[in-house]
C-alpha cells in the first residue's frame, strides 16, 4: 500500500507542517537570545503562518487526508493541531458545516446551518462588518457543543478530538514552565493569527452567492498566492468540487471557467487576505471578476 493516497506531491504540505511547528518551537526557545523587535518581527510571521496552515496546509487535509494508513492520519492531525494551536479533529466538524451551509443566509429563525457564514451575524440579509467577523469570530465556537456533536455519531473521533486539544495544552503548559515571557509575548500574535484565518474566509465568500453551487466561492488565480497557500485561491471551484484534490483545482477551474462566467462566480485581483483592497469588492454592479492570472 502506498505511503500518500493521492500524490507525492502531498509530501510538501506535510513536510511544510513539521517546519511549522519546528519554528513554533524557536519562538519560546530562543526567546531570551534575541532582541525583542526580533521576535516581534518573527511574531508577525507567526501570525500569518497560523492562517497559512488552516487555509492550505490544515484545509486540504480535511477534504483529502495525506495518507493511506488512518493511523498516520490520526497522527498527522496531532501534529497540526499542535501546529495551529486548537483541535483539527474539531476545525474538521466546524469546517464540514461550512461545507453543509456554504455560507448561507439566516433562515426565519435567524440561523445558519453554516456556523461560520459571512451572513450569520449580519443585518438585514447582508454580510456581517469584515472587522467584527474578523475579530470576534475567535470568540464564538463553543468546543462543548463542538465535542457533542462528534461524540453522537463518532465517540472515538470525538475523544481523540479531546486528546489533540489536551496535548495543545501541554505543550503551552511545558511553554510556560520553559519561558513564561515569551509565551505571554506571543499570546497576541496567536490571536492574530486566528483573526488573520477570518478575514481570509471573509473574503472567500464575499459576493459569493449561497443559492449558486458554482457561485458559492470567491476565488483569486494569483500565482504566488497558490503556490504559497497550496491552492487556496481556487476557492469558487473547491466549492463546487470539495473532493478536488488541490493539485487538480487548477485543471477543474480550466474545465468549468466558461459555466463559471456565465453563472457570475466572482473572482477578486488580490490575495484573499487583502480582498479588502481588491478592486473588484468596491465596484458596484458586478457581473464577474476578472479570471486572467497574473
């Protein structure tokens, strides 16, 4: 039986995970050696690599696990969890109801079956403010609810959901014994990392449209970006084929980009991060996006 299910290219992502949590590790170790607009500057980094991996590393993961044995995949999602710094057993839940609702509109009693929907805390039919979306999303998931939901139908899923968020906080725990300074430096920057993570999903979804299933995502086809973040902005087309291994979204947009244009599946001219500066976002009346690479 073959190492990786699909290619090796998954090889990458993998060995970009254990990078990952090996520069998490420098932070706190080396903290007392370097000076402190260092290890702001390597907090920043921090920051975005924290929504570099729920985005790329993390996301791709949970549509097509890396490996053929469930054993390595069992412990490919400690190690992310430790990565990232929260369960990705329960960040699959969350996200597969993502999937489920694709960031639906409220119903008559004002909820979503999309726990993260750009409409769920919004007024009057229309997307919540990016910045409290952005900020006060990290505050919103309740891990009980989370742990119930899995433990009805997958007990040991659930408990090996537990297990990841327990060894997270061990590590924290051995963090804090080893240097409680720098782990209270770069508390904040692991919160920004979160609010990082939400404002990319923002702008995946804004002008998206949740009665389209080829619509229901916002994609950019800057180069840079999807080599970087392992094709995340092929994002209207993961959507619409969820099981599309991420080294084939490039070829699927090539396939549908016609039914695409013609059902007005919106495409923004920068990175999802900085979809606040896409053009695209500000002009009204838009049809489409522009779908040119660049």
């Amino acid at each position: 039986m073959k190492l990786f299910a699909h290619t090796k290219w998954d090889a990458v992502p993998v060995l970009s995970a254990f990078a990952h949590l090996a520069f998490n590790i420098y932070l706190i170790a080396g903290f007392e050696s370097r000076p402190l607009w260092l290890s702001a500057a390597l907090g920043a980094i921090y920051a975005i690599s924290i929504s570099w991996n729920i985005n790329s590393i993390s996301h791709n993961f949970i549509h097509t696990p890396y490996f053929s044995y469930r054993w390595m995949n069992y412990g490919f999602s400690l190690l992310e969890s430790l990565a990232i710094g929260f369960s990705q057993t329960y960040y699959h839940w969350v996200h597969m109801r993502h999937h489920s609702g694709n960031s639906d509109r409220p119903n008559e009693k004002g909820e979503t079956i999309d726990p993260l929907s750009i409409y769920k805390h919004g007024k009057n039919g229309e997307p919540e403010n990016v910045w409290s979306y952005t900020f006060l999303s990290f505050f919103r998931d309740d891990i009980g609810d989370i742990h119930r939901a899995i433990a009805k139908r997958r007990p040991f899923v659930a408990a090996w959901g537990r297990f990841e968020l327990i060894a997270f906080l061990v590590l924290v725990a051995g963090a804090l014994v080893y240097d409680w300074k720098a782990l209270l430096f770069f508390v904040p920057f692991y919160y920004l990392g979160n609010c990082l993570s939400s404002l990319n999903g923002y702008y995946e979804h804004l002008h998206g449209d949740p009665d389209e299933p080829i619509a229901w995502g916002v994609s950019s086809y800057k180069r840079f970006y999807n080599w970087l973040w392992f094709q995340n902005g092929y994002h209207a087309e993961h959507h619409y084929r969820p099981k599309t291994h991420w080294t084939e979204l490039h070829a699927l947009h090539e396939r549908i980009q016609e039914e695409q244009k013609a059902s007005g599946t919106h495409v923004i001219s920068t990175c999802h991060a900085l979809g606040f500066m896409a053009k695209e976002n500000w002009q009204s009346g838009i049809k489409d996006g522009n779908p040119h690479e660049a």
